[in-house]
C-alpha cells in the first residue's frame, strides 16, 4: 500500500530534506538522531499525554453543528482546538518540543510567530519549565497581533520585531534560523509548523497527530466508525492540518480538503496560495512548493490572516497534493470573514481567522445528507476581533451579518 509517511532520509516523495547551513548541521543532526528514541520513550510518553489532559485539557471536544449541518446539507463535527489552553492547537507541539528540548539538555528556545499563537504557547511552556524564551516576529504581525505581543511578554519571553521584508512570517522564520546559527550549543529552535529541515516537519506532525488520535475514538462513539468522509481543515505552513489527517493520510475512503489562504485570488499578486501558485524550491531548509520567481527569489505571501501568512507550505502537504490525494481550495479574504461570521452566528463559535478559511471551504463543496464531515477549528477568534470588525463589509456581498 502506498504511504504518505515521511521516509527514512526525511523526504516525503520528492519533498522534504534538511538543507542547512554548515553551522547547524551537527544541531540538525543531533536532533534527528535524537527525537524519535526520547518521543517514542514510554517516560516521555507519560509526561506529555498527562500535561496535555491536566494542563492544555486535552481531548478537544468534538462538537457536532447541528445548525451549520443542515445548513450544507451534511453531518458537520467541530474538532474544537479552540478550546484549548493558549486558544490554539499550538500548544500541542510546543508541550511535546519543549520536553525534547529539556532531555537534550538545552537551556534557551526561540521560536518563530505569525498570528502569535505560536509564540504564546511557545512563551507558556517556558514558562512552564523555567527556560529562557526568544521569539521573533514581524512587524506587520506584531501590530495586527498586539494583545498576543502582550501575552507573550506577560509570560516572560523576549519578543523581537522582525523589520526586513514585508516584515511577516516568512522573515521571522528567516531570523530565528540565523539566531540559531549564532547560538548553536546552547538553543532548541520549536518550530511551530510542518516545515523546516528533517526531523521538524514529521516531529510537528507527530506532536500534531493527538487531534486525528482523538477523532478517531470520538466518531467511534458518535457515529459507530472511526473514519469520517471528509476532513477539512485550513493550511499555512500546514500543523493543524497534518494533525487533522494525521491517521487517516493512507485511509483512501476518507477525502481530505485543504484551505489556503487565498488574499484577493491566487491568480493575483496579493496571495499566500502556495499549493496553487507555487514552484518547487528550498526555503527555511527544505524542498517544498515555493512562491518564487523565476530567478527563485522569494515573492511575499498576502492574506489577512497572519497565519497563513507563508510563501511556503510543508513537504507533507506538497507530497500529498501534487500526488491528488489532498483536494486544495484557494479561500479569498472576503470569502474568510463570511466564513467566520457565519460560524459565529450559526454555532456562537469565533473562530481565528485561519480556522475561518476552513468554513469557507464548505460553501465550495457539496455533499450527501449522511456524509460524515469533521472540520477542525483550529483556534479561536478573540485575537482577531478588530480584524474581522475592521472587514466587516467584506462579508456582506454573501450575506447579511
């Protein structure tokens, strides 16, 4: 049968790798030596699934819309990973990260944030273990994401505006990874999505992979079958989406539908649709779908929500969608906020903004009355409630909120 898997030399197909600087290769390598005995241990297997019930409040519900499902016309479960703490699925990945980190003796992380949630969960588990923390974050972000700025001081890390480029993910990303190279001994870089140098993107998955884990026994009870028939979910860099289909990536009876971010159209030059738009490249240390030009300079991703704010998207995900086994829709601004509004006024849920792109998705489908659809929410609306009031209008060509 064929595999989706992340293969031993870190390559999902063509995808993946671990191009790095001479600097960081013994860090790289350390590292992929080192994650899968410590998370396969049965003590670290402890530690992290007791922090994720007592501490994050793990399982996430998983909600079935009732309004919303006879609305599209199908059977609609909310996997609510908005409800975690921190608001986010984040928190999964840095709980499971941080723990590597202690076990391999290291004393200071950096992190890298669009939308923030990343780097408050980052900041929390620091704060948790009593570690130094450093996130970088662009500028752009840092004003459009002010009360996750705050949290993240709040909670004791040091936030560093990132001001080159057009000062958003992709430069923040850009930036750690050059801290790292100056801090090599002493620092452990969480990665926040599926991307980066082998082990990152399978090690994000496999910290991810408790959302799949979850729906799996939670259909079992609700519907009898552990599978569901569609799975959407909203994609940047592409953690809660590997998460979502974690266990089912090689289950072909399950369809799995992804939303980019779409800006004012991926046929325009306002976009972060990278699986539309993209070329294959190198970017933040390995080979993935690229917005690139044709000189292979990076071209600035565009959308509203921070983020998916990433002129790149995980080998993973690019494995998958060039292979045909993930169905990739482009989601534009205006489509996302209606999106999130309707999620607010059917099922009194704000969504992020990112999740929103996941809605929005369900107006581009069509179903049958017993499929069985589980989206995940990936986080929730509070930190982007002047962005969606600022839109407002956006979402009044579709209808009236």
């Amino acid at each position: 049968m064929k595999s989706y898997q992340v293969d031993e030399n870190g390559f999902y197909g063509e995808f993946g790798g671990a191009y790095v600087p001479e600097i960081l290769y013994k860090c790289v390598h350390d590292l992929q030596e080192a994650y899968l005995p410590i998370i396969e241990s049965e003590a670290f297997k402890r530690e992290y699934h007791a922090l994720l019930k007592d501490y994050v409040g793990r399982p996430s519900p998983l909600y079935y819309a009732q309004r919303m499902s006879e609305q599209y016309g199908c059977k609609l479960y909310l996997k609510r990973e908005d409800l975690n703490h921190t608001g986010a699925h984040k928190i999964n990945n840095t709980i499971g990260q941080i723990l590597l980190a202690k076990q391999m003796g290291k004393t200071r992380i950096i992190a890298e944030t669009g939308a923030g949630q990343h780097g408050v969960a980052t900041a929390t588990v620091c704060a948790l273990m009593n570690l130094k923390c450093e996130v970088f974050m662009g500028a752009t972000d840092v004003e459009r994401q002010h009360t996750n700025v705050e949290r993240m001081k709040m909670l004791g890390a040091e936030v560093h505006p990132v001001r080159t480029g057009n000062m958003t993910l992709s430069d923040a990303c850009s930036e750690a990874i050059r801290d790292w190279c100056c801090h090599p001994q002493d620092t452990f870089y969480i990665v926040g999505s599926t991307m980066g140098p082998h082990p990152y993107p399978d090690l994000v998955a496999k910290m991810q992979s408790v959302i799949s884990e979850e729906i799996k026994w939670q259909l079992a009870e609700k519907e009898g079958r552990d599978y569901p028939d569609y799975l959407i979910a909203c994609i940047g860099g592409g953690s809660n989406a590997a998460g979502t289909i974690y266990h089912y990536m090689d289950d072909e009876r399950v369809k799995i539908v992804l939303a980019e971010a779409g800006g004012h159209g991926w046929d325009t030059d306002y976009t972060a649709a990278t699986i539309h738009r993209g070329t294959t490249g190198i970017l933040h240390g390995a080979k993935m779908l690229v917005m690139q030009d044709e000189d292979g300079q990076i071209q600035e991703a565009f959308t509203i929500s921070a983020g998916l704010d990433y002129p790149g998207v995980g080998p993973m995900h690019c494995n998958m969608a060039k292979k045909g086994r993930t169905q990739v829709l482009s989601i534009n601004d205006d489509e996302a906020i209606y999106g999130g509004y309707e999620l607010t006024r059917m099922e009194g849920i704000i969504p992020a903004i990112e999740s929103a792109h996941a809605i929005a998705a369900l107006k581009k489908l069509s179903f049958k009355k017993d499929d069985v659809v589980v989206l995940t929410v990936s986080g929730r609306g509070d930190k982007d409630v002047e962005t969606y009031l600022k839109n407002k209008a956006m979402a009044k060509e579709y209808g009236n909120f």
